[in-house]
C-alpha cells in the first residue's frame, strides 16, 4: 500500500485544535488535550464497540498513531470521526519508524501507540519502542482495555488463578512438539495463540504431550460468528481433525498439570496403561502430559519398568 512507504512525519501533520475530537451517538465530542509521551492504547479485539471512551479521547487528542497496518486503524477511526494522522509501526519497518517516532515524542508530541486488536506489545513489536522511549526519557502511559487472551481466559471455564501466556507455537511440526513438551510442566493455565491453518495439528501435539487436559478453542472472540469449543485435548483435537480447516485466529486455552504429587507406583501404573499401546515416546508424553510430572522423571520410571521387565525374561530364561 503506497502510504505504508512514505514518510509520515512529513507528509501528515496534526489538524488543527478545532479537529480534535471523535462522534459518539451521533455527537461530536471535543477531546481535551492529553500529556506529551507514548500513549499505549488498547483497541477492540473484533467489535468496535468495545473500544472505551479513553482510548477515544487519546486516539482524537493525539498527534499522531503509530499503528500494524493503516488499513485496520483507520476502520476504527472512520468508525468515531477521528482525524489523526496514522503511521505505520511494525515488524517489517520497526528499525527506520522507531527514531522518527521517537523524534516526534523529543519534540514534545503526544504519540498513541496500537495494535491492530487488542493491547499492544503482545505478540507485536510495541516493545521495542516502549523500551527506547523510556530509555530516551519519555513517559509511557498505559490505556487499557481489550485482550483476547483475557477474554479468552475469562469463558474458557478453566483455573485462572495463574496462567502462562506463550503466544504462537511454532509452525513446523518438530519445533512446535518440542516446544509443547517443554511447557507441558508449567502449574498453571496455559493459553497459546494459533491459526486455522494449523489448529488441528497443533491440538493432536497438546493432545499427545498433556494428554486429555480440560480445554477451550476460543474463535472469532467478540466478534459476529464468535465460537467457543470446550472439551479434552483429544476430543477437541479429533473434532477439528475431522472438520474444515476453520478461518481466523484462536486462543486456545489449557488447563494446568494435576498439583498433588503421585506416588512412583500410580506413576508406573500409568504408564504401564499407556505402553500397552503405543511406543515408549508417547506413553511419557501422556503419562507426563495428564500427571504434571516431569518428562525426564517419567522417561526415567519407563526406562526402569523396560529393565525390570527384560530382568523378568532373563530370569525365566534361567529357569
């Protein structure tokens, strides 16, 4: 899009005082004047209308929006008559934007910074120009609002009192496997971003990593075909496996491992269950998946039952 290469610090400037303000209802309202800084706004996640009525009144009073894609911005922007002037700030230009944007806030400018939904600097580049404005001596202020994986978190109908949020998995196969065996010991609610291209694969990973762990897929959140599917891992693995590729992002979101410790005997017993019918490999994904016992202490008990096992063999050889 042409406007994404020009220079906006040149080409866009702030209207005039009278434009400062955004429509609500049907009505005009004057946005009062904001501080000088990096003003980090919230915008919605799907429906306009959760925007707040602060991020409005930043969005109309500042000089400038540093913004993913001007295209999705301006959508919210058209929506409430706000005339800003939009920039683009994102992974691909970050290095040249980020000493423009910076200059501008050096000026004593008041610069609102967004994503295309949601708060920023989760899983964007937002923090890069947050570290270096406050390493410059520039105030950041925060305008909360919209996160999907609150949202995600608050009907996801599993544990929130602790949560780890890592964002998206890998896309190739082996390094997202790997990486889902190493959260799979996390004590706590885990909640991962993923795409429609590749949910089914990434549940048949969780599914045979946690094993059949309380789970929600959260699609569309906020939004006109909003879709929610609450289950296990496996049976929310099997029945995205079996239907079309579905369109969107999600947020899946996982319960935490068992907390109790297990006794190495329900361990054994476990896996016992588990090498009946499949490999070594899998039964500890399984067994360390739906425990919260550790990969290696589990792989270790495995390894114990096999010796055990061949010890049996040699004995009734003897005899």
């Amino acid at each position: 899009m042409k406007s994404e290469g020009r220079d906006d610090a040149a080409a866009q400037r702030r209207p005039a005082a009278a434009a400062r303000s955004y429509r609500l209802a049907g009505q005009s309202v004057p946005a009062a004047p904001i501080a000088p800084g990096l003003h980090v706004v919230s915008t919605p996640i799907g429906n306009l209308g959760d925007v707040t009525l602060r991020a409005l009144e930043v969005l109309a009073a500042a000089d400038l929006v540093a913004c993913e894609d001007t295209r999705v911005t301006h959508r919210l922007m058209e929506r409430y008559a706000i005339a800003t002037p939009l920039t683009p700030y994102h992974d691909h230009n970050a290095a040249a934007a980020r000493p423009k944007l910076l200059a501008r806030l050096a000026a004593g400018e008041a610069v609102a910074l967004v994503s295309d939904a949601g708060t920023p600097l989760i899983s964007d580049p937002g923090y890069r120009l947050v570290r270096a404005a406050l390493a410059a001596g520039h105030a950041v202020i925060p305008v909360p609002g919209c996160s999907a994986v609150l949202a995600a978190l608050a009907i996801a109908g599993v544990a929130t009192d602790r949560f780890f949020f890592e964002g998206f998995l890998p896309a190739k196969p082996a390094a997202r496997q790997a990486r889902i065996a190493e959260l799979a010991a996390i004590p706590a609610t885990l909640v991962v971003f993923e795409t429609g291209p590749r949910i089914a694969a990434a549940l048949a990973d969780l599914a045979a990593a946690f094993g059949d762990r309380e789970a929600a897929v959260c699609r569309e959140l906020t939004k006109l075909h909003e879709e929610v599917r609450r289950a296990g891992l496996a049976t929310l693995a099997r029945d995205y496996g079996a239907a079309a590729r579905p369109r969107g992002e999600m947020v899946v979101v996982i319960s935490g491992p068992r907390e109790e410790p297990l006794a190495e005997a329900e361990i054994d017993a476990r896996l016992r269950a588990a090498l009946a019918g499949s490999s070594v490999k899998d039964a500890v994904s399984t067994v360390a998946g739906t425990t919260g016992v550790s990969r290696r202490d589990v792989y270790r008990r495995a390894l114990a039952l096999a010796k055990d096992h061949d010890q049996g063999h040699d004995d009734d050889s003897a005899d």
